[in-house]
C-alpha cells in the first residue's frame, strides 16, 4: 500500500489512535484490578482479623482449645493463610506451613508494638497486623495473611491477555479499517473509473450521482459543473474555428481565382510575375490550412462522426500504396505494401484514407532517394495494427510527443512546406474511431507510425470469424524486416 496514500493515511491514524486508547485501557484495567486485589485483600484480613479476635478472646485461658478453634473456622493449612495470636508478646497459636508450601510462615518476624492496623508484604504473603486490648488490661495481636499467588496468577494473565489481546487487536482493526475506508471510498472509485471513461466520443457524459449526502457528493457535482463548463467552452471554441474556417474560405477562394487570373496574362513585367507566383503558392496554402481547420472542426464535432461500415484495412492500404506510387518513384524510393489475410474494422473509409495518405506522405516526404517505406497490417489482439516505416530523417526524441500537435513542425527550419496539421488530423481520425497512433524514431535512421484501431466483431460483421492471434500491438517484426537489425527500434 503506499504510504502516501489517503486510505494508508486514515488506516494508520486510526490504529495509532486505537493503540493508545488501547495502551490507557489496559494501563487503568490493570491498576484498577491491583486496587480492587489490594482493597478486597485488605478487607477480608480485617475481618478475619476481628473474627480471631472473638474467638481467642473466649479461650485465651484455655490454650489447648484455641488451636482447634482457629483451625476448624479457618482452616489455614490448607487455604494457604496464615494466622499467628500474640498476647504480651507471647504467641498463643501460629498456623503451620500450607500444603503447597506457598510460603513459610517461621520465617515471618515477631511483630513490633502495633499502635495502628498495617498491612505488610512478605514475598508471596500479605499480613495483617493488629493489636486489641482486652477488657482485662492484656494486650492481644492477631497476625493473618493471604497468599498471594493466586492474585499473582491472576494478574499475570491480565497482563499476558493485554500484552498479545492488543497487536491482534490492532491487526483486526487494521485490517476492518481498510475495508472500511475501501467501502467508504467506493464513490470515489466509481467518480476515478467514470472520469477515465471520458472520451472524445463520450463528450456529455457526467460522472455519476454518489448519493452519500456528504463532501464527495459536492465534490462530484462540483466536477460535473466544471465538465459542462469545460464542455461549453470546448464546443465554443470548435464553433469558432469551424465558422472562422468557413468565412475565410471564400475570400481566400477568390483571391486565388484572381490571382491564377493574373498569372495567365503575358503583358506583366516578370518581377511581377514571380511575386505574383509567390503569393498564388502562400494562398494555396493558406486554403490547404483551412481545409485541414475545417477537417479537424468537422472531426471534434459530434456531427462529424458518421456511422461506421466495415473497412478491410489491407486492401485500403495497397489501393493508398499504389495511388502513392509514382510520388514514390519521383524520389527513388521503394514502397513495400501489406501481405497477409484481410484485415477488418469499423469506421469512416474516407477518413482512414486519408490517415494512410498523411502517414505516406509524411515517409516520402522525409526519406531520402533511394531509400524504402514499407506498411504492414495485422491484427494483434482485439485490435487492428497499421505500421508505416522508412528509413529517412528520424525524429528527435523530444520532438516525438509533440509532433501531433497542431500546427508543429519538425523540419520547418529546412525549408519543407506544410502547416503541421497532417499529424494532428491523423490523431483526431484515430481518437474518432477509438484508436490511437504513436510514434517510434531514431534520428538519422528512420521512423515508424504505428495505429491502433478496434477490429470489427462478429456481430458488426454479421458472420462469424476466426479471433485473430494474440500477438503484441505495434510488434517489431515488421521494421526487422524493413532495414537490417538494429537501424530502427
């Protein structure tokens, strides 16, 4: 568990808290049962004190009967107790030595004068000391003590009990505190699973109502404010540039039909000519970036996601392959195509057309002459898995999180055209169609694409299908087969 977490923290407060209380309870158990020993002790020798006192105040003449007497109510032999009567300092009975020889009472000394009732301890023995005097002037002490081994015992026990009672108590409790937090963090699990459940494709979903009447429901409903908020902004912004896309198409559409206009008379100076043709080429592509807002516009929209057909993915890329041909052979540069069975998903084919001819272009664009772009696809679990490689530039690897950011640039710096949006639509297609695409690159030896996108199931096929084999997404082999071992990883 980790220390730092909020349940580990909960858990431990709530056992140091339980330990302590536990360490004063056993600590006040435990004195109060010694003061309770010690004053029920006390009170049973004072009354058997005075109890002796009665007796031997009858037979104090007769001494061969005060022995039988005490012996017959008291037993002290066999109850381990021991019982000694003094009169002026001449002791008229002691008790013998208990049978399971607990203590020995002839080592016990002669009491000094008594003036006042004491308590004395003698190892495992408690005595009790008092002096009456008698009506006749003569002073009589009575001695009566306990054995304490059977208190010993029992506080032993009380003590063992506490010492083991508690460790397995704080484990009990340890271990019912965790549940009891898990279950009481329960609606924030159900809050953590339903926040990781929001998508591009799920936009409006909320997190779900907790019901506990407490902070994590405010929490909740606190985020769910901020997720509509979120949401409003977001669809503002799509609306803006999609509308802002849309108003500056026509005039840019314009200004490139009079400027084409122009480029076809042959009374202009040629200095004209060449500015006129610079400027035809930054509206062009000024229109391409346009085109691509909108596209991206369309994509993030609920209404850009159409309803989705079965696609074979092999066959849509070598129909891309052979339409991206000839732009291979201007440079020199081998176009490897897909083998292997049919490969199906579900989505838009325009769309998935258009992330394999951004993927090819971007290979051929940035792969040397003579150099080689090879696509495969295979299915690898549950998903579809399209991977194209080259051998060209490579991209650095702190440039390899960000090239699917708008309006990024690798190689601007070397003068290549593009408003870096290519990238950013292939992204948005494959978020769009439950996908991803993700980038593997070694500068100077080239780079490898790789998309992911859900197979289509049986069911969305209506037929049945073999499950395709399970073999790791985005799997090396394919580069091994691209360049010798070791160039691309």
């Amino acid at each position: 568990m980790n220390r730092r977490s909020l349940t580990f923290r909960l858990v431990a407060w709530y056992c140091a808290l339980l330990f302590l209380l536990g360490v004063g309870f056993a600590a006040y158990t435990y004195t109060d049962f010694d003061r309770y020993v010690r004053t029920s002790t006390k009170a049973t020798l004072v009354a058997r004190a005075d109890t002796i006192r009665d007796i031997a105040g009858t037979a104090l003449d007769d001494r061969a009967a005060l022995a039988p007497l005490i012996e017959q109510r008291f037993a002290p032999e066999l109850r381990a107790r021991f019982i000694r009567v003094i009169v002026n300092g001449q002791v008229a009975y002691m008790s013998g030595p208990p049978t399971e020889h607990e203590f020995d009472p002839s080592i016990i000394p002669l009491p000094t004068t008594v003036k006042t009732p004491r308590l004395e301890r003698f190892s495992r023995l408690i005595v009790y000391v008092r002096s009456y005097k008698l009506a006749d002037g003569r002073v009589l002490t009575v001695e009566t003590g306990e054995a304490t081994g059977m208190m010993r015992a029992v506080e032993k026990g009380l003590a063992v009990a506490m010492l083991f009672g508690l460790p397995v108590l704080l484990i009990l409790a340890a271990g019912g505190g965790y549940v009891l937090v898990r279950r009481a963090l329960t609606p924030v699990e159900s809050m953590i699973k339903a926040a990781e459940a929001l998508t591009f494709n799920s936009p409006h979903n909320r997190l779900p109502p907790t019901g506990t009447g407490d902070r994590i429901e405010a929490l909740g409903q606190a985020l769910n404010r901020m997720l509509e908020r979120l949401d409003n902004a977001y669809q503002h912004a799509s609306r803006f540039s999609a509308d802002a896309a849309h108003e500056i198409g026509t005039p840019l559409s314009i200004m490139r039909g009079e400027m084409e206009l122009l480029a076809t008379r042959r009374d202009l100076p040629p200095d004209v000519l060449a500015a006129l043709g610079s400027t035809l080429d930054e509206a062009v592509r000024l229109s391409q970036i346009v085109e691509n807002l909108m596209a991206l516009s369309r994509l993030e929209s609920i209404a850009g996601k159409r309803t989705h057909k079965a696609v074979d993915l092999t066959a849509l890329a070598d129909e891309t392959i052979d339409q991206m041909r000839l732009l291979a052979e201007d440079k020199n540069i081998r176009l490897d195509g897909p083998s292997g069975r049919s490969v199906v998903v579900l989505g838009d084919r325009n769309r998935l057309k258009q992330v394999l001819v951004n993927l090819f272009d971007n290979a051929v664009k940035y792969t040397p002459s003579g150099g080689r772009v090879s696509v495969a696809v295979e299915a690898a679990g549950t998903n579809a898995v399209l991977t194209v490689a080259d051998t060209g530039i490579g991209i650095a690897p702190e440039h390899q999180q960000l090239i699917f950011d708008r309006f990024f640039r690798v190689a601007a710096d070397r003068g290549e055209s593009g408003a870096g949006l290519g990238l950013a639509i292939v992204k948005s297609i494959c978020v769009a169609h439950g996908g991803r695409v993700s980038v593997n690159s070694t500068p100077g030896q080239g780079s490898r694409f790789c998309v992911e996108l859900p197979l289509a199931s049986a069911a969305d096929l209506g037929e049945g299908r073999a499950a395709p084999p399970a073999t790791p997404p985005c799997a090396p082999r394919m580069i091994d087969r691209l360049v010798p071992a070791g160039r691309i990883i």
